[in-house]
C-alpha cells in the first residue's frame, strides 16, 4: 500500500510480554508486575467514582489531571507545575521525543535497557544512537559531550537490575547537551533515586510508573517531574484527556496509602534478596538488582533452555531475543510461595 510512510511499513514493532489468557493458572514472572494487589483504597476510590448507577462516567474526566499533581508534588517534594500525568510513562517517553527531537536529530539510549525507546524515536523520524554498556556497568564510548536531543537512562536497568551511582548520573547530566531522561520505572525497589537532580539541573527530566510499585498496571498510569517549561511544552501535546476518571481516582488513592505500598514494596524486596541467594546457591549467576525481577544466567548459559523448562511448567520469565541477553532471563519477584515453586522447578531441571 502507497498510503503509510516507507519507514514505518517496514519496521518492526516492539513486542510486548506474554499475556496468556488463561492467567490464573501460570505462575507469570515475565512482566514485572506486582504479585500484590493495589491499596484496598484504591479499589474503594474506583468504586465511589464509578456511584451506583455509574453516571459520572458520561462525563469527561479532568483534563488537567490537577488532583493527581498535587498529591504527586506533596509526596515528592515539587510544586505541582513540576509534574505531569500520563496514560502509563510510555505516553511521558513518547511526548518527550514528539516535543525534542524533530526529524533527523538523534534520540539516544544504553543497550541493553528499554528497547521501546528506539520504537518511538524511529515512530517520530529521529536517528537512534545507541551505546553500549562496560562490564562495570558504566555507558561504553560515551561522548564527553553528548550533542543529541534526547537520551533516556534507564535505572535501575532493565533487563539487568543495576542501578547506576548518583554521581554517575549528575556526570551524565552534566554531559548531555539535550534533555537526560532519567526513567526510574523500578526506583520504588531501590536503595536511592535521582529527583534530586531536578531541581538541579534544568536539563533532567524524571520518569516513574504506577505499574510496578503501586500494582496499577491496568490502570496505565504514570508521571514526569521536570522543570515547569518542559512540563509546559508537554502539556501541549498530551490528549487533553489522557486519564479517564477511574485511573484518576486510583492514582490519588494510592498515592495517599503510603504505608501500604511500603509494605508491598518492602515484601518484594525481601523476597528479590532471598531469591538472589537462592540462585546463587544452585549455580547460577545474578546481577544484584535494584528492581522487582533479577536477570539471571543458568550454569550452562542456556537461557532458552530453562526459559521451554519453566514454561512448560507453566511459569513464565523472559527469555529476551536479543543475542547478548540469550544467556540469561529477566525473572519478576513473585509471591514468596511462587518464588519457592519456580526454585524448585529449577532446581529440578538444572
């Protein structure tokens, strides 16, 4: 067909985990979601918004999403002009590029992290630049000053779970004559984040989701904290209704329940560093993480070999299709109990 641009005819789209239908009958480690349901006011929020004949769902939701903010900004420190709200942070990724980086100018980012970065940039036209990591974890070959629009770090990395040093990232800032987005997707996971560096420098742009920590993951739900001019330029290009009502009062609602999202988060926690241990135990070699998964390599590197084994007990990981990550799996912490069933699977295959 002569209608769609010769570019995105022929690339390749960004493939999402396995979502079986079946779910309840899989142990399902392959997506990084929260084994643990949201807040129970988070539930009771959607259930008061929804009343009982539902008629405030013919209405449209607030197109500023000004609630959220402010709780946003009261938990993280910012004034609300500071933040944004999405529809999940890939709506935040994507506005980011639409509003830096125009046809031709490069949109760069560390392989091997979020590989839907590079989606988006060829969706908008940009050129992506990729940089490669050292066995210390730190950006191979990176520019002492980086000229591209836009570069997204990851951190804690995902597929790999490290988190880079602080200083590392200020260096980083301090570096990149365009926009550094620093995507902290799993920052609820880990010992420290870098929202300080916002208020630091104007050229940093924070970027968290509600999937992971806050268990919201079917309520797409994320958020940005930068300076207001950039909050400001986003504003413009978002749907100016991004966030229907129900993931507006789920959002407000689990951002005031901060005892339970530490427990969860703090269950997951414990049973990441029990899992590593674990692991380690019977052979394997795990990257210390700082997310809610761990990338893990089997004794024999044979990652597609586990990945058939555990499926066929239906339990779902990651096997990724990248020939650097063939060797290993990315694995979501589950439950406790499930974490126990998927060890003794693997312990039984070997």
């Amino acid at each position: 067909m002569g209608y769609l641009r010769p570019d995105i005819a022929a690339m390749s789209g960004y493939v999402p985990g396995f979502q079986p239908d079946d779910i309840a009958s899989w142990i399902k480690l392959n997506t990084n979601e929260n084994p643990y349901p949201p807040s129970p006011k988070v539930v009771e929020a959607i259930l008061a918004e929804i009343g009982s004949d539902g008629a405030s769902l013919r209405a449209y939701p607030s197109a500023s999403s000004q609630k959220l903010r402010e709780a946003a900004g009261v938990l993280y420190g910012f004034d609300p002009s500071w933040i944004i709200m999405a529809n999940g942070s890939d709506e935040v990724l994507n506005n980011l590029i639409r509003a830096c980086a125009a046809e031709g100018q490069d949109v760069g980012y560390v392989h091997p992290s979020y590989s839907y970065y590079s989606t988006l940039a060829e969706i908008q036209g940009a050129v992506v630049c990729t940089y490669g990591l050292t066995e210390s974890f730190t950006i191979e070959a990176f520019p002492e000053h980086y000229h591209g629009k836009i570069f997204f770090l990851t951190t804690p990395n995902s597929p790999l779970g490290f988190a880079y040093p602080l200083p590392y990232i200020e260096k980083l800032a301090q570096n990149c004559g365009g926009i550094l987005v620093i995507d902290e997707a799993y920052a609820d996971f880990a010992d420290y984040n870098a929202l300080e560096l916002v208020k630091k420098y104007e050229n940093v742009v924070v970027t968290r989701t509600f999937s992971k920590s806050y268990a919201l993951a079917g309520m797409r739900l994320g958020l940005a904290i930068a300076r207001p001019e950039i909050i400001a330029a986003l504003d413009k290009i978002r749907d100016h209704y991004n966030l229907d009502r129900l993931a507006q009062a789920a959002c407000v609602a689990a951002l005031k329940d901060q005892p339970y999202f530490r427990e969860s988060c703090r269950k997951i926690i414990e049973t990441r560093e029990w899992f590593t241990m674990e692991l380690t135990a019977i052979g394997y070699s795990v990257i210390p993480s700082q997310g809610n998964f761990v990338f893990a390599t089997p004794p024999d590197k044979n990652g597609k070999r586990v990945y058939t084994a555990l499926y066929e007990h239906k339990i779902l990981v990651r096997l990724l299709s990248d020939p650097l990550l063939a060797h290993g799996l990315r694995i979501s912490i589950g439950t406790r109990e499930e974490m126990e069933t998927t060890l003794a699977i693997l312990k039984k295959i070997g």
